[in-house]
C-alpha cells in the first residue's frame, strides 16, 4: 500500500514537472516570436480562455461538435462489434470486413473528408469521419480478443455440453473485453483529432473546427491554443465517459453485473 501511494505521489510530480517545463519552453519561444498574432504565450492565452468561456457561442460550438463526434464514435463501436461477431462465424465476412477495415485505416482522415464533401453536406461529415475512424480499432481489437479465447475452457465447454450462446456470454465475450477497453481507449482518444480535423476542411456550422479556421484566417493565435486545450480536455472526458460506459453495458449484454 505505501509502496503504491509512494509509487503515486511519483508520478503526480513527474507530471506537474514536464507541465511546468513545456509551459517554460512556451514562454521562452513566445520571448523568441514577440508578435503575438504569431504565437501567444501561456498568459495571453489563459486571459483569452477566461474570456471565451463565457461565450455562449463558444459553448455551443463543443456542444454541436461533441454531439456530431460522439454518434460517429457511438456507431463505429456498434458495427466493430457486431462486424467482428459475424467475422467470427463466417470466413468469408472475415475477408470481406478485412479488406474494409484495411482501406479505413490506410486512406487519409483529408481524402475521406473531401471525397464525403462532394457526396454530402459539411453537416454530416464529422460523424462519418468519425465512424470510419473508429470502426477498424474496435473491429480489429474485439475480434483480436474472440479469437484469443482459452482453448482449455472451450473443450471443457463442449464435454459439459454447453449451448453456442452459453459459450459466447462465458468464454468468447469475456475474452474479448480487455482488447475490446484497449480499442475503446485509443477509438475515443482520436475521436476529437479525426473530428476536428474534418470539421476544418468542411467547416460545418456551429463547430470548433469553424472556430480555428477562422482564428487561423485572422491570425488570432491565442484563439487556436484555448481551442487547443479544450480539445485536449473533452478527448480526455470523452475517452473516460465512453470507455466505462460502454464496458459497463457490454458486461450487462453478456450477464455480468
């Protein structure tokens, strides 16, 4: 116990030191650039964040981009699974989910957004970024997990004569669930880099991607880093929500409480 509070207390600090010291090296690059429109230093860009949270329009551009980000994310996760279920039972969805998943990962979060402009409104994007995103981490780590299920419980499953779904809520399932929590922290740790990156080239209404756009076009420097933080902010809430959320659910679904 003291072992692992000291352990605690340790990283706490290692933490706060590398903060000071990036906050340090800021400063001194912003001493560097003078002008701020060029880069704003960290007291410039708090007075700024001070300023711009308590802007009803800045709070409803996170909520429309959260909302846009969060159902492209909620989706990818519900056709990761259900994708890498069927793929499970049959090789030739295997292949086929494969390949889908290879072409997701391999094309550029850029491409597939100007490719989605000319097929749809800059409204929609966000969430198909998104989706496409995520879909191949939670489709590729869920079905990493069924198939390192435990080969021993599986034979002790068929000499007792369990049912197929008796063997998917014990076994398969439950193997699945910690690559299945890997998937979900990285799906929803990017989830607001690939969102916001859309939403910068589509520039859908009310978003913060919009915001930054604008900010960049008007040399508003201080502006781009306090949207900066609060990405950094609801990732990581959207990656804590969503993760125990969702783990929650999905041991609720196989009949763990």
């Amino acid at each position: 116990m003291k072992h692992s509070t000291s352990n605690r207390k340790k990283q706490i600090t290692v933490t706060i030191s590398a903060a000071i010291a990036i906050l340090l090296i800021w400063q001194l690059l912003a001493f560097v650039f003078p002008v701020k429109f060029i880069l704003a230093g960290p007291v410039e860009v708090v007075q700024r964040l001070f300023t711009l949270i308590q802007s009803y329009d800045f709070w409803l551009n996170f909520l429309y981009s959260t909302n846009r980000i969060v159902l492209g994310l909620l989706f990818g996760i519900i056709a990761g699974v259900l994708f890498a279920v069927l793929a499970k039972k049959n090789c030739w969805l295997h292949e086929f989910f494969q390949q889908i998943s290879l072409i997701f990962k391999s094309v550029p979060i850029a491409l597939i957004t100007i490719i989605l402009l000319i097929l749809f409104s800059s409204q929609g994007i966000t969430m198909i970024v998104v989706f496409i995103m995520s879909f191949p981490i939670i489709y590729t780590n869920y079905l990493l997990g069924l198939k390192e299920h435990d080969q021993k419980l599986l034979e002790m499953a068929t000499v007792f004569r369990w049912s197929e779904k008796k063997k998917w809520k014990y076994i398969y399932l439950k193997a699945a669930e910690p690559y299945f929590k890997s998937g979900l922290q990285i799906a929803s740790g990017m989830a607001w880099k690939a969102g916001v990156a859309a939403e910068i080239i589509g520039l859908p209404k009310h978003s913060v991607g919009e915001e930054i756009y604008n900010a960049k076009i008007f040399l508003q420097s201080a502006d781009i880093f306090c949207y900066a933080i609060m990405i950094v902010l609801f990732s990581v809430l959207t990656e804590k929500i969503m993760v125990r959320l969702i783990i929650a659910l999905h041991r609720k679904w196989r009949g763990v409480t």
